[in-house]
C-alpha cells in the first residue's frame, strides 16, 4: 500500500517500509519482536495480515493487523500514517491480544544505513552526544543499560541519520518504556539504528508510537531544533530564566567556580575497590576544619562566587548505608563541624552542597528491610557489592520521597545552611520496575518518584542536581555533576567512538547548569576548550571518589598550581555570565575539520575552538 504528500511517498509491506523524501530512498529492515524466554519473530511471521486505509481528520496512513502466529497468542495493530500539517510520520503498536508474554517490540526496526560514506553520518544522544559518519574507524561497543532511554545512554529520547544532507529524527513518544539499539562494526561501512519497545510488567499494554520528522539540508543543529520544538510543544522545555523566578539562587550559582571534596572514604572489605594489599588506603579522614581552611583560602584569592560539592560528610563515610547515612561524620567534628563549615561558606556568599543517594539501598543501614527493596518478579531482590559500602540492594523510588523528608529535615535542624544539594544517579541510571505488591511500581512511576525529590528540594528553596542530564527531569533540574561527551568517561588513550557533539546543549543548554572538567593533560586535548564552547560552568577543583572511572582519570601530574587554576576558572566563569540563559542556536565544524569546531548562542557571541593547537577565540557583538 502507499501512502502519498506533497513531500513523501511511503510504500508500505507486510513487515517493512520505504520512504522516499527529497529523492532519497529509505529502506527499513523487517519489524520483529522478543519474548519472554528471548524467541525472536518477526511480523511477517503472522498467519493472517490484514491491512486497510487508515484515515482521520488530521492525517491519513495505513492500518495492518497481524494475528494467528504459530505457537504464540498474540495479536496487534500498526499504523503508519502522515500528519498533514507538519508531515511527520507517526509509527503506532496498538496490542489486541497478548497471552503470551512479550519482552521487547523493535518497530520501527533500523533503516538501512550501509553506504561507504563520510557523510553518511547518525546522531545519538549518548552523554552529551556522539555523531558517528559511516565510515568510523572505530567499533560501537554494548550500549550502558542496554540503550534504555532516561540513562546516560540516552539523554534524550531521540537518534538522527543523515545522507548527503537529507536526513530524519526519530522520536520516542512513550520514552519511559523504550530504548535503542545500534550497531557500527569496525570501520562500518554501516550503522544500523532501531527503536524498541518495553513490556511493562510483562505486558505490552498500551500504545507504543515513534515519530519520524525528515528534514532537507539537514545537520545536527536543525535535527536537534527539531526536538527543541518538541520540547517546547510538550512542556518539558523550562529554562533557568523561569527557574530563576521561581528560586533567584538560580542567578548565584551561575558563574560560581565548581569545586568537589570529600570527608570521610571507608571502603568495605567485600567491596571491589577494597584495596587489600594496602588496607591503610581504604579508610580516609578530612576534619570539616581543614575544608573550612579551604574555603577562606578560595576567599582570599579572590573567588567572589563558589560551590562546594561535598562528599562522605556523614558517619558512615562515602557511599555507606544509604538512605541511613546520618549523622555528621564525628571524627570530621560531627554535626558541630558541619555547620561551621556551612557558615563560613555562608559568610562568604557561596553556596554548598551535600551528596546524598537514594537509590542504593545498603545492607548495613540501620533500617535496611527487603519489604522496602526494589523487587523482582520472582520476589527477589537485586545484590551486588561494588561500590565502598558492600553489599547492597537498590531502594525501590517509591520510598525515596519518604527518606528524602526525613533526613533533610534532620540536617537542617542542626542548622546547616543549604542553598543547593546532590541526589546521585537519578538522571544517569534507568528507570527501575519493582513488583512488590506494598509499593509496585513501573518505569513512568519511578521517574516521577525521581522527579518528586527534586521538587521536594524547591520546597525547600534548595536547588537540586543529580550526577547527570536526563530529558524527564528538565522542569525540575538546575544543575548537575556533569553532562561529559563520552570520551570523557574512558581512560584518555582508548579510541573514541566517534565525534563528539554537543546534542544536549543544542536542545537545553539554557535550561541547565553544566559544570566542566579542567583537566589540561600535557600533549593532549586541554578540557577547558569544551567548557567555552558550551558555555559552562567550570570545576576550580575536584577530587574523584573512585580512581580510573567516571572521568577521573588523570592523577596527580597533571594537577595545576591553583592560582593557575583560579586564572583558567575566572575565564570560563566571565562567558558563562553572559550566556548560561542563552539558547545555544548553532554548533559547526569549522572547515570540515572536527577539531575546529564553532558554537553560536542567542546574543550573538560566538565560540571558536581548535582542540589540536589548544587555542580559542570568543566573539562577542559589536
């Protein structure tokens, strides 16, 4: 069947499809879906298919029903079908019947992507954002959290490809129960980009739709506008203008120099970072006081705006026995110390923030209960020992609100004074199911538990940051720990997985804080280049909690004298004042060349990098 516009001509089969757009050809794969014990079939695998003429006010399309599989009692519609008005093409899966469970449903499956071309190029939205032409030297390894939307694998909910400027962008409508899958072999010639669908519970029982919007002289700035429109048209565009409104210490942190420090590190022994040939190192101490000292030292040199992250400030130590992680560490000075350190930070108009974690949920807490873990279907319980508190569980997200309340209300009575806080992984983690009957939850509810902390945290008139940028969070989030290009997060010689760019900024670099690493590693690229071209935030210091992972990769040697430090902050920080509330309109290579590279914001600056020769150039209007 065919479907006819003025700009697309769409020829519709039994389990595939092809558009033609701007006298580009577009070739799917075969639809196919996953069951529950991993059976893969495809949907031509139907006894019956039956399609008719979709037709409704807005748009017109196709309608095919697939029922009587082999075997397997399922059957469902799909409907392709064009919105006249824009002409976006909408992909719908609609279950009729399902008594045989469903893991997974790939519709649309991937476009046919196999030209051996540099500009034959796809867009994912992994970390900050990755371009990947064709012809990439370098294989695409396994997706974090399988490519599940709502990670880090996944800022946003959408992948682009384009051909010799033609392109489209596909976006996830149901993204809380969705992913992507990718693949790009070693120097390609192909990458294959799919959406798929989650069951809920086993279940595939609601509509699941992909949008496709085909765009001509296409390139990742007019893709990535695509979605900024849809941002906008959906509600989750909320800039830091209206943030600032609603709590003006929006505007204190703007331009504040980053830094992060820890208290307390205590590593279990059944921990894997437990250092067991030298036990001494698993346990350090840092008094409040000497952070204090800290703190009037910055002053003296100068920093007029500041924010301290601190780590590993309660008893327990860094990352113990969450939720259950009060007091305030009483070998560092206890509460007493704490809140001297929070009124010198508070006499000298800077902000400080305290890292917290809900959602591992530690065995040695003091009311550690199963009832309240995350649950599996069988009724189990998820374990691990990887991080420096040991054995643990994760915290179903229904009872994070709860612990939030309780513990906050604690540190504040002792007097802390708080302007900004941290609640970890909840925009870098996927969204969790938990089966128990006391608090079941699906995917959707999680990351409105999620979102509930944070709002909570306004109540409070606290800003709230998570570890990093996640599109379900963006009314809430002003600030996070990063939102790194995915080269940042491996060791510095490891191949890159393509080119980085800057997906997320393009779409919302005026609705959040992005603070940057510093790093300036000799020979190598210097860090500070990317926090100008994106108009960030800037770590003065930083102290990683793990060494080797999360970017934290660069040891003592490259550590920079601070005044030096300091004149490299004051750099970033003055163009982050004029554009931190700007829209990042446009990002370019300049000369073809992907370490010559050009972002244009709102005002009319201009940033100009060239990540070989470590230079810059800002512009600003006359």
């Amino acid at each position: 069947m065919h479907i006819q516009t003025e700009q697309l001509e769409i020829e519709i089969g039994k389990d595939q499809f092809t558009i033609w757009f701007e006298e580009t050809k577009w070739c799917s794969s075969s639809h196919y879906f996953i069951l529950e014990d991993g059976t893969r079939i495809g949907f031509g695998e139907a006894g019956h298919i039956t399609p008719t003429p979709y037709r409704s006010g807005v748009g017109n399309g196709v309608c095919i029903r697939y029922e009587d599989f082999e075997h397997v009692d399922i059957s469902f519609e799909t409907i392709i079908w064009v919105e006249e008005s824009t002409q976006d093409i909408y992909f719908e899966w609609i279950p009729l019947i399902e008594k045989t469970a469903v893991s997974k449903v790939y519709f649309p499956a991937f476009l046919t992507f196999d030209e051996d071309k540099s500009n034959h190029y796809s867009l994912i939205n992994y970390h900050q954002g990755l371009l990947i032409p064709n012809t990439w030297e370098t294989a695409l390894q396994k997706l974090p959290f399988d490519g599940m939307l709502n990670s880090c694998a996944a800022y946003m909910p959408w992948f682009a490809q384009v051909k010799d400027k033609v392109g489209y962008i596909a976006i996830h409508l149901s993204p809380s129960d969705g992913g992507y899958t990718i693949d790009h072999p070693q120097k390609g010639p192909y990458t294959h980009l799919g959406m798929y669908h989650l069951a809920r519970f086993e279940h595939m029982d609601y509509r699941r739709v992909v949008r496709f919007t085909f765009v001509k002289e296409a390139d990742p700035t007019k893709l990535s506008k695509v979605y900024r429109q849809y941002a906008k048209e959906t509600g989750l565009l909320t800039t830091l203008k209206e943030k600032a409104a609603r709590n003006p210490l929006v505007d204190k942190l703007i331009g504040a120099a980053f830094v992060h420090k820890g208290i307390k590190t205590h590593i279990c022994e059944d921990s894997e970072f437990y250092d067991k040939e030298n036990p001494k190192k698993n346990d350090t101490l840092i008094p409040f006081s000497i952070r204090e000292q800290e703190i009037h030292n910055y002053y003296k040199k100068g920093i007029n705006k500041l924010y301290l992250h601190l780590d590993g400030w309660a008893q327990p130590g860094y990352d113990n026995q969450h939720p259950d992680y009060l007091p305030a560490c009483k070998e560092a000075g206890g509460w007493e110390g704490l809140k001297a350190l929070s009124d010198t930070i508070k006499n000298c108009h800077y902000m400080l923030g305290l890292h917290d974690q809900y959602r591992d949920y530690y065995f040695a807490a003091q009311t550690f209960d199963k009832n309240f873990a995350l649950t599996k279907k069988n009724g189990s319980i998820f374990e691990m020992s990887r991080w420096a508190g040991g054995h643990q569980s994760y915290l179903c997200a229904s009872q994070a609100p709860y612990y939030v309340k309780r513990n906050f209300k604690e540190i504040l009575a002792h007097g802390i004074h708080l302007e900004a806080s941290y609640l970890d992984v909840f925009t870098c983690n996927e969204a969790d199911q938990c089966y128990h009957p006391w608090h079941k939850m699906d995917r959707a509810e999680c990351l409105r538990y999620r979102n509930a902390c944070f709002d909570y945290l306004h109540s409070l008139h606290i800003l709230p940051s998570s570890e990093e940028a996640s599109d379900f969070a963006m009314k809430s989030l002003v600030f996070c720990h990063y939102a790194p290009y995915q080269f940042m997060m491996s060791a510095p010689d490891e191949p890159r997985l393509g080119i980085p760019i800057p997906l997320f900024n393009l779409v919302y670099h005026d609705c959040l804080i992005i603070p940057w690493y510093m790093d300036e590693p000799e020979g190598k690229e210097d860090y500070m280049l990317y926090a100008l071209l994106n108009g960030g935030a800037a770590y003065l210091d930083k102290d990683g909690a793990y060494p080797n992972i999360d970017g934290a990769f660069f040891d003592e040697s490259y550590q920079q004298a601070l005044d030096h430090k300091i004149a490299r902050y004051h750099i970033v920080s003055t163009l982050q004042e004029k554009v931190a509330k700007e829209e990042m309109i446009r990002h370019e290579f300049v000369d073809q060349c992907w370490y010559k590279q050009r972002s244009y914001f709102a005002n009319g600056i201009t940033v100009e990098v060239n990540l070989k020769e470590n230079r810059y150039l800002i512009s600003y209007p006359e």
